[in-house]
C-alpha cells in the first residue's frame, strides 16, 4: 500500500496497489481517522474491482479534523487532491462526515462516468445502484426473491432504497433493527413509510412502525431467509455470529464480518456473502458503456447476479469463493497478491 500525505490538510490517501493507474474509495472526516481502517476500506474495494476483472485499485481517505475547523479543512483537502483526480490516481466518493457536495467541485475532472453522479430516487444513481447490488445478491443466494423475508440490521437512510430494491425483485423486509431497538411484522414494511418514519423520528423509527419493539440486539434473532448487516465494519464478531437465525448473510456496508465470526458463520452452515461483491453496483457501471441510467441498472443485475450465483455452492462458503475469484484476476496483473484479505479483524 502506499499512504500519500496530502498537505497542508494533515489529510492521507491510502491506495492498495500503487502500481494502477487509477484507484478509488471514500474519504472520511472525524477527529481521527484510523489509517487500519482506511486501509481495510481501499482493500475491500480492490477486491471488488478484481472480482469484476477491472485492473483498478481501491483506495481511501482520512481527514482528522475537530468539527469546528471541518469545512476549511475539507475545502483545503479537496484543491488539494484535485490533480490527483485529474490524473485519476484518486477518485473520491463520500463516506462519514463528508457529503456529496463536499465533494462536488471534483466531479468535473472525476474520469468516471458522469451518469454515476446524476440524480436518481432518493440521492445519486451511485448510491442507487448500490442498493440495487445487495438485492440482486439476495436474490442470487436465495435462487430468487419472490415470498423471501429479509432482515435489516443498521436501518438508515440508505436502508430505504434497498427496501424498495427488495420490494420491487418479490421480497419482503419482515425486520429493521436500529440503535433504538428493532421492529418486525410478518407483513413487512414498504419503503414509503419506512422513508416518512424515518425522516421524522430517525432511528427512534423502530417505535413507530405500529409494532412492539424489541431490544436492538434482537435483530439477529429475526426468523428471516436472510439478514443484511448494515452498521459498522466488524459488526458481526463471532459473538453475533452464534447468534444469528438466518441461514443467509449479505453485508450492507463494508466488511461487516470478523474473519472469526467467519468460522463460526462456516461452522454452523451459513452463507455469508462478500461485501465486495453485494456493494459492487457503482463498481459494475464504471466500466459500462450504457448511456442510460435503465441500462446501466440492467448491467448491475446481470453482472452482480452472476458472479453472486456463482459463489453458492463452493465448499469453502460463497464469502472466501469470492475472495479466490478475485484474487486469481489479480494474480494475471500483480506480481504479488496484497497482503490480507478483506475481513475485518
């Protein structure tokens, strides 16, 4: 990995292999940003790139800041790394504490299509086809969608889109869990008003689904065909893992699995599923030619839908299947494999 100061903002990019010509990932803000956590970030999405047969490399950004000093220092991290984008050593994408309009006087020199910044319901297509992606894996590892019950672990505002991606392949999302507790109906809740309960009440939506809530640790409980990790990198450690009843792991965020939880995921004969294959839907379009937002929706299903379908029925689990797959693309451009595969630890 190589970690580039970006000065005078104290800021860092990491990029896993700095041997591709172009990289991208998500810049962060907070009081400390990890540079561990950074790293796995920009490995994960090496992974994705690869398991897609794109030669491009993850990468990521922090930018330690008190909140109070964080719109000039954004602002001077961003004209900072500008070159950078122009070059396409470095393609930014939002992640905690930095907003899409932070960003947006990059966009005109990101080398990625422009399409993937257009609007779409609910925010960007980016963020669209994203949600998209962790249904159309659902739906590969369940063989199809239609009457399947899905779970929610980290309900957020993202979690709306996929509820409606879900919706519209025959699904049902029957549980959603929050910091405030979890909620669940064997009728399953629809997008509209999940999106209204949450702009209102926020987490504190749980409460106001016309249903008694339970205790947020609950969620891993749900008598689902499958639950989506969604709230932090790690959140399913191998405590979690004994806990869950669903046959059926697809993340919903970034390596959300510890490599123990893994074994014990292994043990008890659940599929867990790869993160960088269940987020890769902005990855897919970057190498698309389609001209429009619905053809680029229908690459997403294609591509994704395949290369989930084809990590069920390995002996070692879907979730390492992918990690070989990847790694034997990798292998036919890198002289060496990066070190570390994209678990949380």
């Amino acid at each position: 990995m190589e970690k580039i100061d970006v000065e005078p903002t104290g800021a860092f990019v990491v990029i896993d292999l700095p041997n591709s010509s172009r990289s991208s990932g998500v810049v962060r803000r907070a009081r400390k940003i990890l540079q561990s956590s950074t790293k796995d970030l920009a490995r994960s999405l090496t992974y994705s790139y690869a398991a897609f047969e794109q030669q491009v490399s993850g990468a990521s950004a922090g930018v330690s800041v008190e909140d109070e000093q964080k719109d000039e220092a954004i602002a001077t991290f961003v004209a900072a790394i500008e070159p950078m984008v122009v070059e396409g050593k470095f393609s930014p994408d939002p992640g905690k504490g930095i907003s899409e309009a932070d960003l947006s006087p990059l966009r005109a020199s990101d080398q990625r299509p422009s399409l993937l910044f257009s609007s779409a319901d609910r925010g960007l297509l980016r963020d669209q086809l994203m949600a998209q992606s962790i249904a159309v894996t659902l739906s590969a590892a369940l063989g199809g969608l239609e009457g399947r019950t899905i779970a929610i672990e980290g309900f957020n505002e993202s979690s709306i889109a996929l509820v409606a991606e879900i919706t519209a392949l025959g699904g049902k999302v029957t549980a959603v869990g929050t910091s405030a507790g979890a909620a669940s109906s064997a009728n399953g809740f629809l997008s509209p008003a999940l999106a209204h309960g949450f702009s209102e009440f926020g987490p504190a939506v749980v409460n106001e689904l016309g249903v008694e809530a339970d205790k947020a640790w609950s969620i891993w409980g749900s008598d689902v065909d499958a639950i989506v990790p969604s709230t932090k990198m790690g959140v399913v450690s191998h405590g979690v893992a004994d806990n869950i009843a669903a046959p059926v792991i697809v993340p919903g965020t970034t390596m959300p699995i510890t490599a123990k939880a893994l074994a014990h995921l292994r043990r008890a004969d659940k599929a867990a599923y790869p993160d960088f294959v269940a987020l890769a839907g902005p990855v897919v379009a970057e190498a698309s030619s389609a001209d429009s937002a619905e053809a680029v929706r229908a690459e997403v299903a294609d591509k994704v839908g395949a290369v989930a379908a084809g990590l069920n029925d390995h002996d070692d689990g879907p979730l390492l299947a992918g990690c070989y797959q990847a790694e034997s693309f990798l292998s036919t451009w890198q002289d060496q494999l990066p070190f570390g595969r994209p678990l949380a630890p």
